[in-house]
C-alpha cells in the first residue's frame, strides 16, 4: 500500500526535478522555461504577498469569485429545473429538441451576445459562466430523475407517503448521485469558461493576467498563473470525489450488487 | 395513435425552439431591447441566410473545424493508443494516475498564451492546445473502459489463449469502445471551446467563426454576427449528433448507461 503510493509520486517527482534543472543547467533558457523554484517564489510574492505589477493574487480573487457566483447560479437553477423537466415524461419530450440544440453549442460563441445585454460587469460574467455551467447538472438531473428504481416509488406508495414527504425522502436522494456527479463535471467546466472569457474580455482576473504576461514575454508569470490554476482545478475536482466518497457510498454499494 | 402522439411532441417541440424565435423578435420590434443592439429574428434569419449564399459563414465555421479537427484527431489517437496500454498495465496505471488527475481539471485555455510564446502566432498553436485539452476525457475514459473489462472475461480469453490483435479486437475494444465514445463525445465540447477562444484572443489566425463573430461585433454589425452565432450551433449540434447515434448504432446494447458515462467524465 505504501509503495503504490510512492509509484504515483514518482513520475511528479521526476517532472519536477527536470523542471527544475533543465533551465538551472542552461540547457533550456530561463525566459523560456523558468525554474519551479522561481515559479512558486513568483506564486508566493505575487498571489501571497499581492508585490509585482501583475497583482495575481486580486485577479485570483476574481477568478474563484465569478467562477464559484456562476457555478452557484447554475446549480440554483439546473437542479429544480431539472426535476420539473425529469418528473414529466411530457415537458421532457417537448423540451428535448431545445435542450439539444443549446447544449452542444460551445458557450464562448455567445461571449458578444452578453456584452450586448450586460455590458463588461460583474453580473455578465456571471450570468455568462452560469449559461456555460449549467448543462451537466440539467441534463444529469434529469436524467436522475427518470432513471429512478420504479421499486423505491412502489415502496413510497405502499408507505402511504405524501407526495411531499416522498419527494424529500426518495426522489432527491435517489437523484442526488446523479447531481453531484453533474456539479463535479459543471465546477470544472465554470472555471474554463471563467478563464476563457476573461482572456477574450482582457479586463480583470487570471485569464487577463496570463494574456497580459505573453504580451510582456513574462514566462515566470505565466507558468505561475498555470500552476495556481491547475491546483484550483484539482482542489475544486477533489472537494467533489471526497464528496462523493463520503455522501454517496450507498449509491457506490448498490452500483457494485447490481 | 403512437405515432400521433409522437408527431404531436415533435411539433411541440420544434414549436418551443420556433416560440424562442418569437419571442426574440417581439423583444425586438417592441424594443424592449434596443434593436441596434438586438436586431429583430427576421433580419438575422434573412442575414443567416445570405451568408449561407455567398459562402462567408460556412467558410468560416470550416476554417475553425478543420483546426479543432486536426488537434482532435491526433487527441483521439494518442488517447486511445495510450489509454489502452495504460489501463492494461495495473502498475503503469497506479504510477501515472496522480499526474493524470492533476493535469486533467486544468483549465486548458491558459496554455493558449504559452503556445504563443513558444511558437509564435501560428495556427499550429490552436492545434496544440486543441490536442492537448481534448486528450484527457479520452484518455480516462479509455482507461476506465479497459479496466471494467470483467475479471472473468479476461480469465477466460487467458484459457482459450487469445492473444496479440485478436485479443484488442475482440475482448479490449468491444468493452472499451462505449466508454470512449463517450470520451470523444466530451472531448468535442471541449474543443469546440478552445478552438473558438483562441481565435478570439486575436493575433493567432485571421480566419474561422471566432474571429468573424468579434469582427461584427466591433463593426457593429450585429445581424451576421448571429447569423455566425447560428451557424455555429448547427454544425455544433450535427456534430454531436453524429457522435450520439454512432453510439446508438455500435452498441445499442449501452444506450442507456452510456448517458451515466457521459456524466462521470
């Protein structure tokens, strides 16, 4: 058990240590790839400490906010949404084809469409990222809903549940594996588009930090704003697998019997 | 009478998506929303039109496919050669788990400014970080699809000695493809995103739907930019279309869970 964990450290490990030396041996110039260790000082100086002309750790600040304001929206949203949509077989079907056609299309296209109503804000860009969230944890939800054992709403029945009683006590916790597994996918997708559209909009936040470092040539800046993000997006996606691991164990359990 | 209802919740259907049209062009001719910033449907359908004619918007969308194309084809191959061998190899797969995890929820779109640097503005750059984003949920889900192969299954194709090609063809791709193709499915969202960001940050290309869509907006030609905006959504819609019955077709037998696949990746 130990040593497995050691095979997983290892070839991080192994990155870094070439990080590390390639650019400190010269053999790759330092504007090009600039050393970790000065990659994490930068982090610490700028983001930490807020020193530096590229203020990283207020555009961090930015970033998780709007990201995190979107993902809420979204999810505030998706979900009743999604259990009205699930519930009926009919609102379903009607509302597939819209559904359909609004889900593949890639949510930078429509990047001029909220400029036009909202005008570069706070609220466009959450508004914005909340529009380019929301698809996992509908269409999950839904899904959620309809797929639900037609043996736990016979058990409901026979217990002389209310609907509102049924509801709280078997459809949404019967639907809740499916949500989160939706707002996992959804939190990942928000912080793409958070940056996407703050590189497009050039305004504020790490996506304008990182635009702004290649104009300046600033490779330190930029692989401090690539490693901060990589860690938040791994941070936010482990916060959802100890979630699932925790919450939703029955549901693993009962994926496992069947 | 199954057949009528089922017509009937097409229309239906159909009717919303038309309704939203409506409803967009009411706003419009009512100014609720100031026209010139919201050009009423009925021009923007006439100026969608228009561009299909002179070929404008069509060639646009086919600059931006043919990159995201080339960048997520080379992600297909790469993903699932090195999925396989991965989720075959139980140890290969604990040591590179870690760093495929870290990697994988990055937003991707930050590379573009690096690629750039490295470079230069080219449209090898697109290509690159195309590759790069839409690798991971191929990746993982071939990796996944391989190894819920049952231990049983495997066992057996040990007895009956079935090795070499035989053994990918007909025991590894069969249990891995839906789990792939639902990887590819993922993997084309994400592609979409990137390709279209980079041709917005400016500099890269001067061609694709990215760039004709802030070139109106700037202009202030509002009416072809959502002619582009809908030409997007279409190809993106048929696209992701192909894809879905691909799945259907191949493996009806995972249709259902296939949208459970979807959701883990």
């Amino acid at each position: 058990m130990k040593l497995e964990y050691l095979y997983g450290v290892l070839p991080i490990a192994v990155i870094l240590v070439v990080w590390q030396l390639l650019p400190q041996l010269g053999i790759v110039p330092q504007q090009f790839l600039p050393k970790v260790s000065s990659v994490f000082y930068e982090i610490y100086t700028s983001a930490l400490l807020g020193q530096g002309r590229y203020q990283l750790g207020a555009n961090y600040l930015f970033t998780i906010e709007r990201t995190l304001l979107g993902f809420a929206l979204a999810a505030i949203i998706a979900v009743p949404l999604g259990i009205v949509i699930g519930s009926s077989r009919s609102v379903n079907r009607i509302l597939e084809p819209t559904l359909e056609v609004f889900r593949p299309l890639p949510p930078v296209v429509l990047i001029p469409f909220f400029i036009l109503i909202f005008g570069i804000n706070d609220s466009m860009y959450v508004a914005y990222i909340a529009f380019g969230a929301v698809w996992p944890i509908l269409i999950n939800t839904i899904d959620g809903v309809r797929e639900i054992e037609p043996l736990y709403l016979d058990l409901a029945k026979c217990l002389m549940m209310n609907k509102v009683r049924s509801f709280f006590r078997i459809r949404l916790p019967a639907t809740s594996p499916y949500i989160v597994s939706g707002m996992r996918v959804s939190l990942l997708l928000a912080l793409l588009v958070t940056v996407a559209i703050e590189m497009v909009t050039g305004h504020n936040g790490l996506g304008f930090s990182v635009v702004y470092a290649q104009e300046e040539s600033d490779a330190t800046t930029l692989y401090s704003v690539i490693v901060l993000l990589a860690i938040t997006g791994y941070v936010f996606d482990l916060l959802f697998v100890q979630a699932e691991n925790r919450f939703m164990k029955w549901y693993k359990l009962s994926q496992n019997l069947t | 009478m199954r057949i009528l209802t089922d017509y009937l919740f097409i229309v239906a259907g159909v009717g919303v998506l038309l309704s939203i049209l409506l409803i967009w062009q009411i706003v419009s001719i009512t100014n609720v929303l100031p026209s010139t910033i919201f050009p009423s449907a009925y021009s923007v359908v006439l100026s969608f039109f228009s561009q299909v004619e002179n070929g404008s918007v069509i060639l646009a969308v086919i600059y931006t496919l043919s990159r995201l194309f080339e960048g997520y084809l080379f992600a297909a191959a790469i993903g699932i050669v090195a999925g396989i061998s991965i989720g075959l190899n139980r140890l290969v797969n604990r040591s590179l788990d870690p760093l495929v995890q870290f990697l994988r929820p990055m937003p991707s779109v930050v590379l573009i400014p690096l690629a750039i640097l490295y470079f230069g503005l080219v449209d090898s750059v697109i290509i690159l970080i195309v590759t790069y984003a839409s690798l991971w949920p191929i990746l993982i889900n071939t990796i996944d699809g391989v190894r819920s192969i049952d231990p049983l299954v495997i066992e057996t194709a040990n007895q009956l000695r079935i090795t070499g090609l035989k053994r990918l063809r007909k025991i590894i791709l069969p249990a891995a493809a839906p789990f792939i193709v639902s990887g590819l499915r993922v993997s084309l969202g994400i592609a979409w995103i990137v390709a279209v960001t980079a041709e917005m940050i400016g500099g890269i290309v001067s061609n694709g739907v990215g760039v004709s869509i802030f070139y109106y907006l700037n202009s202030g030609n509002l009416a072809p930019m959502y002619g582009a905006i809908i030409a997007v959504a279409i190809f993106a819609y048929f696209l992701n279309r192909i894809l879905l019955v691909t799945q259907y077709r191949l493996m009806p037998w995972v249709a259902r869970s296939s949208r459970m696949l979807d959701h883990e990746a």
